[in-house]
C-alpha cells in the first residue's frame, strides 16, 4: 500500500487545480453550465419547486419558492418531459423497495403470477416449528383516534417490563384520504424514525373516501373496487413495517360499529385488511377484533368481561372505550408473546 | 438550506449570476456575497444569523486590538482573550447540556443532587466550524502569519456560504487572499466544480443514504435483534456511509466554490488507503487534523518535549477532537481509541516491520472498529453493538447492492491511480452546455433516489 502523503509545504493542496491545468475555463461558462443544467429540471421536475414551497411552513422562502414554483410547474405540466422522466427514473425509487410506501395509484401486477413465499405462512398454522422468540425492545402504536388509548394500556403493560412503546396516533385521518397524513409516507417516516421490531396497527375509523384507480377514475366507496385499492394501500403499509421480514406487524380490524353506514365502510375495510396481508401472514399478523366485540358483526355496547356485563364501545358507536382497549390490549400482548419475549 | 434541496437549486443559480456580473466591482460583490450568506444561513434559523453576525464583529475587533498591540506579552492576551470567547461560544451552545447533565448525575450519585439550571438550547448549525474559522484568524493575525482584513473581508470569510454550514475549515490565510482582488473570469475551473457536485450528490444521496436506509440505521438503532453476519456488514457500512456523506457533502462545496471563482482546502485523499493512524488523519477531515496540528497540538509543546510529553500532547489532542464531534462519552472514546492508535505508532515506530498491504489491513480494521464508537448512540449500544459481533444466526441485509456499494467506496480508494483526477481533466475539456445537461441528468437520477421524506441531514450538520 503505497503512501504518497503530500509534502508539507502545500498540506492544504490549495494550488492543486492550478498544476493540474484545470482552470480554463470563464465565469460565464459556469453561469451558462448552470443555468442549462436548472432548465432542465425545470422542463423535467418544474412542479417539484412548488411543492417544495408547499411543504415549506411560512416565511419568505415559501413566498419564493411559490413564486417561482408557478411558472415552473406551469413550464412541466405543458411537456410531457415530466413522464418520460419518472418512467425512465422509476426503477431507482427507493419506496419501490419499501413496497410503495408512499402511495402510488396502485396498479395491477406484472405479467405473470405471482409467486407465493413462505412468508404466507404461519409456521404453527401448518403445524412446522415456529422461529424463536426474541425479545422486544421497540413497540410502535400507530393508527387513527381507534389506537387511543389502546396505546395507553399498551405502554401500562410493557413498558415495565423494559419495552419502549412509542405511542404514535393521527386523530381524524385516514388510509382513503391523503389529505391530512398520507399513511404510505407516514408509515416510511415512522420505520426509518423509530425501527420497531413490532407495529400494532388500528385504523380505519375515518375510512370511506374516494380514491383514485389506476386509470385516474374516482372509485367511491364501497364495492369491491375500492377495496381492492384500499387493500393496496394497507400492503404497501404492512410491507414498510415488516422491515422486510425484521419486524412483526399485528394490525387489528374495526370492530362493527352502530351506525348502518358506518358498517358498510368497516366490512370493506376489514375484507381489504384480510387480503392485503396474506402475503406475509408469517410477518404481519391479523387480530380480528370483529368476533370479541361484535360477533356475527352485530353491534353491541356491552359484553361479559370476567363474568360482569362491562359496557365496551364510546358513546359515539364507533371507538372502544376504556374497558374495551384494556380488553383488546391483553388480547395484542397475548398475541405478541407468541413471536417476542419481554 | 442542505446542497442537495430544491431551495438551494433555486437560490443557487441566481447568486452564481449576480455574482460574476458584480465580480469587478468587489464594493458591490462583498456585500452582495455577505447578504447571500446570511440569507442561505437564515433557512436554519433566522437567529443563528445573529450569533454569526456577534462572532464576526468580536473577532474582527479583536484582531484589528491584536494587530495594534504593543508588546508581546499584550498581544498574547488580546489572542487569548478572543480564543477563549470562540470557546465559551461553542462551549454554552454545544456542551452546556452535556456538561450539566454529567454534573447533575455525579452530584445525584453522591446524594447531593440539587436543581441544575438545565436550559435547552438550540444548537447552530457549523458554529463548530465557524469558532474555528474564527480562532484561527485571530492566531494566525496574533502570529503575524495574517494582516487583519477589513471587516467586510472578515465577514465574507466567514460567512460565505459553500463552507458555512460544515467545512471544509479553510484558514485565514488561504481564503482572504482570494478576496484581495475580483477572481479572474477566464481562470475557473467549471469541469472540476460540476463534477465534484455532481460526485457529491452521488456520494451523499445513492451511496450513504442508501446504506443508512437499508443497512446502518436499522442495524445501530436494535444491534440486539441482528446476529453477527449483520452487525460485521453493518460496521462496514458505517465505515462507507460516514465517507460519502461527509466527503459528498466536502465535494459539492469545493465544487460551488469553484464555480464562484474561489479554490478551498483538500479534505480528503482517499483516507481508507491508509497504512497508519498517522497517515489516516493526514488523509480524513484535513483541515481540522491541519488545525488541530497547528492550534492545539503545536502549542501544547507537539513533539519537543520528549516522548512521555509528546504522548500526552497526543492523547489531548484526539480527546478534543472526539469532543469537538459531539458532546457525548462515544465521541470521547472515539478520540481516545485515535489517541491510544497514534501513541501507540509513535512508540513502535521502526520497531514492527511489516509488509504494507498488513499495515493497511490492520489500520483499516482499526478505523472500522473506531466508526463503531463513532455511531452508537450510547457506550450501552456500542457495548451491545460489539458483544453481537460474534453471534450466530442468518445474514439477513447481505444483499448484492449493499455490498456492491461498500465494496465501490473502498475499493477505489486503493486503486494506484485517483479516477476522479481523471474525470475532472476529460470535464475540464467539455463545453458548458455538455456540462450543464449531464449535470441535470445525474441531478434527476439522483433524485429518483431520494425518498418522500427527503434527503436525510448531513452527519456532519451535527457537529
């Protein structure tokens, strides 16, 4: 390994563009250089400066960045430079491997069918050995005003017992709606944040809007077509926060709720959470609250818990109350044993 | 404002523009550049800026007392006083919690504990780098190696966006020459400015935040859910990330300087080519091993008063240049294993012989283990970090990309010829417009690359 440290008279190398000849050229030249390279991106990427200045909160900066975002997205709306640019640029996106954390319109699959792994299946559901339990040092509690206070009584039960449970509720949002929290980049964010070996996911209260399909048609809830979107939604969730197999995800269905339209957005959405995590049964587990608190998908306020009629669900018809996440909380740390220790 | 933004994309083109149509006219260039500095330091935090503004105008005085002083033993003072206030600025806004903090659990530990004044205070960005900057004008006109320059000079120096944020520490002495005169306009070097930004951009956005995505920060954040095949990958990694992103961040403000007119010190030269402590430190972060050579290292007596003294002024050295990176026990670990690993060559020097590619392998393992210190997030997660090294089980983030990435980031450090010369020369040759249309198309790969939350800050911005 040769070593050719430099002499001690020019340590900082300050004269090294001068011996090696590089500066030739004028200041106009980098002026004219950058200013070809910016124009570029405008024709290509002229919207992403608006966006920018969207995401920016207040200020000046974000009176400039509007200002010149406008005309530049102006400028790459008009082009078709933008498409050609993302479809030549798409393979490099890095949700793609996340499993599209950031909402894309979801699209049918590739030619061919897909492959079933073995991350389908739950060992002990086919009787073969199950992996063994690790313990848990992260829990993540995520999801809409449902995962309150789930998250609570969570965090009462483990965190004395060394567990770090990071309680995460977006009150008033949605998987449907992108509005206030887009779950897909939410859920990326809260991965590379937090790295929780467990997620418990319940969400879904506010669930019911339209969407948009791949074809770029509103598709209104709640037939089988927005399902199939939701359903698409969740799995690119579910794939963020398996971690590629590293984590354990145990996302709870909406128990029924009171109200006769209400149910209809909750059947749709629990039959999408089903089908969205088959792929990865053995990762991301399903605790279906729909048999404890509402079975045959009845509503009901009250249920016998420990031989005492305990009233469940809030006033609202929708959320559980204190008993009822108690309840459920004792049900997810039951089901967490199985895969950690704490 | 990070580089790789799309503010900075806007604000960068137009302040090139202005500022080669004022470069003759330096009394409207100076203020101009001086208002552009603060503005892009202003995206951090608008009261930083008062924080720069109060540092530039005492060191300016100070300098201009010092350049006045008459008698030695006044001019020491003067050095000193202003050295000790650079110091008490990034002791209150950098250790002030860490210091607290270690104070009010020692006191606990001894049933003393009291009500500390514990105050959050907001860290500036790069004011690690500007105290330095600033320290060493004030030695350097204290040393008669630098006349004092005028305050819009000073300013300039200081502010002056490409190195403001985290270096390169480019001295006194090799920037405010620069500022002597309008930079010539047929004399820039656009080919190496354009590919260094665009190497940068490479470097910091696919290399380091991919490895940090997928492989470092999942592996540092839970080292006890990963056995040993991850946490060996995940060192390696670290040892790869930390260059890109701080090298990628060093070449694209080289590169913005050059394009402004303006050459910065070297920072790196390929640095896990070592064969030595020594040599590592001659090759990583050079302008804070050159300032820690000439600022603390010299005048704590360097190597002049026999071995144990020079041992000592080594260990006081790397201890504070640990610290200088953050104010935690990790980082003072980090320091002392770089001391230890300098004492120690010193000591054996001309007693081990041993074939050069040995040499280079032992130093390199040594650095990687130094990075494992370097990144844990508490002497518990390094502990943690360092007993699953052994431990078996799956080797779950082996992927081909990521060891593709590692390997590329090392491996071309150890080749005999240095590839991006070679770039830079086949650049210099190209015409603008070329230059300015592969410039955009690595800028929209690049940024393919980048996830929906953005470009993660620079290790460096944190220290």
């Amino acid at each position: 390994m040769p070593s050719d440290t430099p002499p001690r008279d020019d340590d900082s190398l300050m004269n090294r563009f001068e011996r090696s000849g590089m500066r030739r050229a004028r200041g106009r030249d980098a002026v004219l250089c950058i200013l070809v390279a910016a124009a570029i991106l405008v024709l290509f990427e002229g919207s992403a400066v608006r966006r920018a200045g969207e995401e920016t909160s207040g200020g000046v900066g974000r009176s400039v960045l509007l200002a010149v975002g406008r005309p530049t997205t102006w400028i790459a709306d008009h082009l078709p430079l933008h498409k050609a640019g993302t479809n030549a640029t798409s393979w490099l996106e890095p949700e793609q491997n996340l499993g599209g954390g950031a909402f894309a319109t979801p699209g049918t699959a590739a030619g061919g069918v897909p492959a079933v792994t073995a991350d389908a299946f739950e060992p002990e559901a086919i009787g073969a050995k199950p992996p063994p339990r690790r313990r848990l040092h992260t829990l993540l509690v995520t999801g809409d005003s449902m995962s309150m206070p789930l998250d609570d009584y969570l965090a009462q039960r483990l965190d004395p017992k060394g567990v770090h449970v990071i309680e995460d509720p977006h009150i008033g949002t949605g998987i449907s709606s992108t509005l206030i929290v887009n779950w897909g980049k939410l859920a990326v964010a809260q991965v590379r944040e937090d790295h929780p070996e467990a997620v418990v996911v319940f969400i879904g209260a506010n669930d019911g809007y339209s969407m948009p399909a791949p074809d770029g048609r509103e598709v209104s809830c709640c037939d089988a077509e927005w399902a199939a979107i939701y359903a698409n939604r969740v799995r690119a969730m579910a794939n963020t926060y398996r971690q590629a197999g590293r984590a354990r995800v145990y996302w709870i269905t909406l128990p029924t709720p009171r109200e006769p339209a209400r149910q209809e957005i909750a059947r749709a959405v629990n039959a999408a959470i089903e089908v969205a995590v088959q792929p990865w049964a053995d990762q991301v587990r399903l605790i279906n609250s729909v048999p404890v608190f509402t079975p045959g998908a009845v509503y009901r306020d009250a249920m016998p818990i420990d031989g005492t009629e305990t009233i469940v669900r809030e006033a609202d018809g929708v959320h559980l109350n204190e008993a009822g996440s108690s309840l459920l909380a004792k049900i997810v740390t039951g089901r967490m044993e199985h895969d950690f220790y704490f | 404002m990070v580089f790789p933004s799309i503010p900075f994309a806007v604000f960068f083109p137009i302040v090139l523009a202005i500022s080669w149509a004022l470069m003759a006219r330096p009394i409207a260039w100076k203020p101009f550049m001086l208002a552009a500095s603060y503005v892009f330091y202003a995206a951090a935090g608008p009261t930083f800026c008062l924080l720069l503004a109060g540092v530039t105008l005492a060191n300016q005085l100070a300098a201009v007392l010092i350049s006045r002083a008459e008698g030695e033993r006044r001019r020491r003072i003067l050095v000193g006083s202003a050295v000790a206030l650079d110091l008490f600025v990034l002791g209150v806004f950098k250790y002030y919690s860490f210091f607290v903090g270690q104070l009010a659990s020692t006191l606990g530990h001894l049933g003393l504990g009291a009500p500390l004044p514990l105050l959050t205070i907001a860290l500036p960005v790069g004011v690690s780098f500007f105290t330095f900057q600033a320290i060493s004008y004030v030695v350097d006109v204290g040393r008669r190696v630098t006349e004092p320059a005028s305050m819009l000079d000073f300013a300039v120096y200081l502010s002056f966006f490409p190195h403001l944020i985290a270096g390169p520490i480019v001295r006194a002495r090799e920037f405010l020459p620069q500022l002597a005169s309008p930079r010539d306009p047929n004399r820039v070097a656009v080919g190496s400015g354009v590919s260094l930004i665009a190497l940068g951009l490479i470097k910091k956005v696919i290399i380091a935040d991919y490895l940090a995505r997928v492989l470092v920060d999942p592996v540092f954040a839970v080292p006890q859910a990963y056995s040993g095949p991850d946490i060996l990958l995940a060192a390696y990694g670290y040892t790869a990330e930390i260059y890109c992103d701080f090298s990628g961040y060093t070449d694209m403000a080289i590169g913005l300087a050059l394009l402004l007119g303006y050459v910065f010190p070297q920072n790196f030269r390929s640095p896990y080519r070592a064969t030595g402590f020594r040599d590592f430190w001659r090759r990583w972060h050079m302008t804070l091993s050159r300032f820690l050579r000439d600022f603390l290292f010299i005048p704590l007596g360097g190597s002049r008063g026999g071995r144990l003294a020079t041992y000592r002024n080594l260990m006081i050295t790397m201890l504070l240049a640990g610290l200088w990176h953050g104010a935690a026990w990790t980082f003072v670990l980090w320091g002392a294993f770089h001391g230890a690993g300098l004492v120690a060559e010193h000591a054996l020097k001309g007693r081990i012989r041993a074939p050069a590619w040995v040499k280079w392998l032992v130093t390199f393992h040594l650095i990687v283990f130094s990075w494992i210190l370097f990144r844990a997030s508490s002497l518990t997660i390094a502990g943690v970090f360092l007993s699953r090294l052994f431990a078996p089980g799956p080797a779950t983030l082996w992927s081909p990309a990521v060891l593709a990435a590692i390997a590329v980031v090392i491996i071309l450090q150890l080749l005999p010829f240095e590839p991006l010369q070679w770039i830079q020369a086949r650049m210099e040759g190209m015409r603008p417009v070329l230059l300015g249309v592969g410039l955009a198309v690595v800028i929209l790969f690049v940024g393919a690359t980048v996830p929906s939350e953005g470009v993660p800050p620079f290790i460096y911005f944190r220290f």
